[in-house]
C-alpha cells in the first residue's frame, strides 16, 4: 500500500512547511486515497489553509472504507491518517504506521512551536531534519514540556540549544507567558545582579533562560544561588525564582558534573538544575541532516528565488566539520546567498567568500587535540598546529604567546586581531571550548611551573610576578585549582624528585 514511500517522502520535502509536507504525502505516495486530518481546533494555529488537507470538527466522524490511525503528541489527539481499507497491506502496516505516525506528529508540532517561536521570538525554530538524533530531541520535547522542572541543555557553541528551550516552553503550560534569555557569556562581571532579577521580573509566570551557564565565575554563581535560595526575610521590592514563579532552563557547553568535581562550579546550583539533562549532538555527528538545514538555509535566505547550489558546492558543505555547528552554516550560507555573482552557488564562490570549509585539517590534528597540546605549543613558541584556525584567533594566540608577561585584555587583543571583541570571544568558544582569559592563566601557570624545576629555590612571590600574575593570592588560588596542589606543594615536590633525577 506504500507506506514505506511515505518515509521516503518525509524526508524529501521535510525541509518544507507542513502543508507542502502532508500534501506531498497525499499527493505523490501509494496512498492515493488517503487523507491526513489535522483537527480544526489547530487550524490558525497551524496557519494552513485547506489545500491539500482535510480539516474536520468532529473527532468522532468516520468514513466507509477508510482505516483511521490517530496521530497524537503529548497523548492528545491532534489528527487522523486515514488509509483506504482495502489497501492496508497487514504486514507493512504493523511495521510502517505507528512510525510514520510518531513522525507526523512531531512534524506537525515543529511546524506549530516554529510558527509561535517566529510571532513571539521573532525567528523560527532551528530543529531541521529526519535524523534519529533530530527525532530523539523532539521526543525530549515533548516529554520535557509537560512537567514544570529545570532542564539542562549541554552541547558544543553554535547547537540548537535555544530553539530547545524555546520549544520546551512553548509546548507547556507556559506557552503563555515570556520566554527571556539571559546570555551569561555576554554580561559583564558587575552588571550580572541587575540583569538577572530584572530578567526573572520580566518572565514572570513564564520561562527564563540562562544559556552558556558555565561562563558565570564564583561571584556570579553565588548570586544566582541567592536568587534561588527562598526566604520569608526577603524584602518585598526583592523578587527571587520562587516568588516570580519562573521557570529555569539552562545550557552550558561544558560537562556542569566535571565542572562541579574540577571546583569550577556551584554543587548547589548543579543540584538546584540537574532534574531533566539533554545533550545536542553536534552538525558533524548528524551529517544526514545537513541537506535538509542548507535547503531550509536557502529558501529563509535567497535573494532570488532562482538561487541554488551547484552540486560541488553542496560536496563541500556536506564534507566539512562544521565546529561551530548550526550557527556557522547559517552565517556561511548568509554570506554565500549575498556575494555569490551567479544565481547557482559554486565551489569557486566558497573559495572566495568562505575558504575556511576548503581547508580541512589532518585528522590527528582535531580541535580536542589542538586544545589539548596548546599551552605546550604556546610555551615552545611553536605555531604551525595555529595553521588551521581562524585567522583572527591565530593572531590572538601569537600575541598571548610572546606578551604573555603583560596586561592583557579582550579589548586589546581583538584590536590587534581587527575584529571585535564578541566575535573573538566566540571563536575562543568555538575552537578552544575555553575563554581567552583561561588560556592566559594556563599558559601562564605553565611557564610558572618551567621556573620552579629549573629554579626551585625561587621564590614563589617571584615566579607569581615573573610569569605575570601581579596579585600572588590570585596566583596561589589559580595554581592550586589547576594543579590541585599549592605552589608550595608543587616545588617541595619538585625538589624531591630532581636529585633522583640528576
């Protein structure tokens, strides 16, 4: 009866809106007779009109000759596959209808959150795609929407992790309410206090969201504690989570349970999250899905509608790494749909516009290798590994290589780089995992280590300023939380193992 057809179907027009998509299912599969029903209840909604698609009011109604298989999300009927009776084949329907079912219901409820998303939000919902790892999200989705608990969403920078939260909130009973995101990697050190309780006023009753959790320091943490912690003296004019009625959604881009065994991170406010965790799997993990986000990329973007890429060019997206995830490929398909002279995109416009997805690195030379022997190539001086990063990060890691001794600030080192200060504090993110701050103190915690060996009867006040950290207190802190010994500790230790040694 040609069910098997509609997988095929589903995945080839996925990328579309959902009327295209159920239309193409009736249209071009097998099942010529049957019908997808959407109740009219969803209509607005769902923002489709009647072409192609059969809209009723009453749940009950039957047809003659017709099998009905509700297609249901959150254990609410939403619609019905009608199939012709007589075309039922029992083997392929026992094996092809309960999938293809789940599948258009989570269809149709991407199609719904995108449509909130873009009217609340402002842009649409980023989850494209057929792939089990899509698929699995979306069942998280579901599941997680339906109980009001803190969620934790953990992936590499440039993941879809707000368009989760998003959607999370979106298909609660919050739905409602504000959904606000508070950025923790973008907000200064003295202005966190301010922005979290007035962010948590302005989402009252609804979600808010705190992405990129793991860049808050110790200071900041313990505000967020205070926020959460409830308390009958607190001063009236003094909102907290509980007394705003918020929902938290979190993400980070680090392990929060290794942060919390490494003293990176609050054990309270892990405690205070870790209820629901879900992890994004980045875009090279998902290769499959890539074609279906480059078709949705270019029909939000195209300037003409005769725009497309050539087939080489295609060869080249879908074979790059894609470190910075969803986010660089939106940004590359930006640039490309824009510059390119020609309405069919090639190879030789990627070449131009983005020559970075034509230079791809050795695969021992991957970015948890090259974060992994940095600070030892940094100390060494030796810079070829640089080679296969950005430009503009290159020049910073250089810069802290040989003025490591100095102040340095993000200000200066973007100034040096020539771009801004936000954009070289993601691409620090992006292929590091680390900010520019944590690689300074390596490297200099490194060099400070190369001194108590080959001096260790210096003292410690004197490497602390030698290797330029100018508060020794800092130093000591710092030393003992990456080394998990004081510096004192460490050249006692030094001194014990040279004789041997020598």
């Amino acid at each position: 009866m040609g069910l098997p057809a509609v997988f095929d179907i589903l995945e080839r027009v996925s990328q579309n809106n959902l009327e295209s998509i159920l239309s193409s299912i009736i249209a071009e599969s097998n099942l010529s007779n049957s019908t997808i029903l959407i109740h009219s209840k969803d209509k607005d909604e769902l923002g489709m009109s009647n072409i192609g698609l059969t809209l009723f009011d009453d749940k009950e109604c039957e047809y003659d000759g017709y099998s009905s298989f509700p297609i249901y999300y959150q254990r609410k009927e939403i619609g019905l596959l009608n199939i012709p009776t007589l075309d039922i084949d029992t083997d392929q329907g026992q094996e092809y209808i309960p999938d293809t079912k789940n599948k258009l219901a989570l269809l149709i409820n991407r199609h719904l959150t995108n449509t909130i998303s873009k009217h609340c939000l402002g842009k649409g919902q980023e989850l494209v795609g057929l792939s089990e790892h899509v698929l699995s999200l979306e069942r998280f989705i579901e599941r997680a929407s339906c109980i009001d608990c803190p969620v934790v969403i953990k992936g590499e920078s440039g993941c879809e992790k707000l368009s989760i939260a998003s959607a999370i909130h979106y298909n609660s009973d919050r739905k409602e309410e504000a959904f606000i995101e508070l950025n923790c990697s973008a907000v200064g050190e003295n202005n966190f206090h301010e922005k979290l309780y007035r962010y948590a006023e302005m989402s009252k009753g609804g979600t808010l969201f705190l992405s990129e959790i793991d860049f808050l320091d110790r200071d900041q943490q313990n505000i967020l504690v205070d926020f959460l912690c409830v308390s009958s003296l607190q001063p009236d004019n003094q909102v907290s989570a509980n007394s705003v009625n918020v929902r938290l959604i979190v993400s980070s881009t680090k392990d929060l349970k290794g942060e919390v065994r490494r003293a990176e991170f609050s054990q309270f406010l892990f405690s205070s999250f870790n209820f629901l965790e879900v992890e994004v799997p980045s875009l090279r993990e998902r290769k499959e899905d890539i074609p279906y986000i480059l078709q949705a990329l270019l029909m939000e973007y195209q300037i003409f509608p005769s725009q497309s890429f050539s087939e080489d060019a295609k060869h080249v997206i879908y074979s790059y790494s894609w470190p910075g995830n969803y986010s660089e490929l939106n940004r590359v398909v930006i640039r490309l749909v824009t510059l390119a002279k020609n309405d069919v995109i090639g190879k030789e416009d990627i070449a131009k516009h983005s020559p970075e997805l034509l230079m791809t690195a050795p695969p021992h030379l991957g970015h948890s290798f090259l974060a992994q022997n940095l600070i030892d190539d940094l100390k060494s001086k030796k810079f070829t590994r640089l080679n296969y990063l950005h430009l503009a990060l290159q020049k910073s890691l250089i810069y802290i290589a040989n003025n490591y001794r100095e102040r340095i600030t993000l200000q200066g080192l973007a100034n040096n780089a020539c771009v801004s200060p936000s954009h070289l504090s993601y691409l620090f993110k992006v292929h590091l995992n680390k900010s520019f701050k944590k690689v300074l103190i390596e490297l200099r915690l490194g060099h400070a280590k190369s001194v108590f060996v080959a001096r260790p009867s210096e003292k410690i006040t004197s490497v602390s300023y030698e290797v330029g950290f100018g508060d020794l207190s800092y130093f000591e802190k710092a030393f003992k939380q990456q080394e998990g010994m004081t510096p004192r500790q460490y050249k006692n230790k030094v001194k014990s193992i040279l004789p041997a040694l020598q």
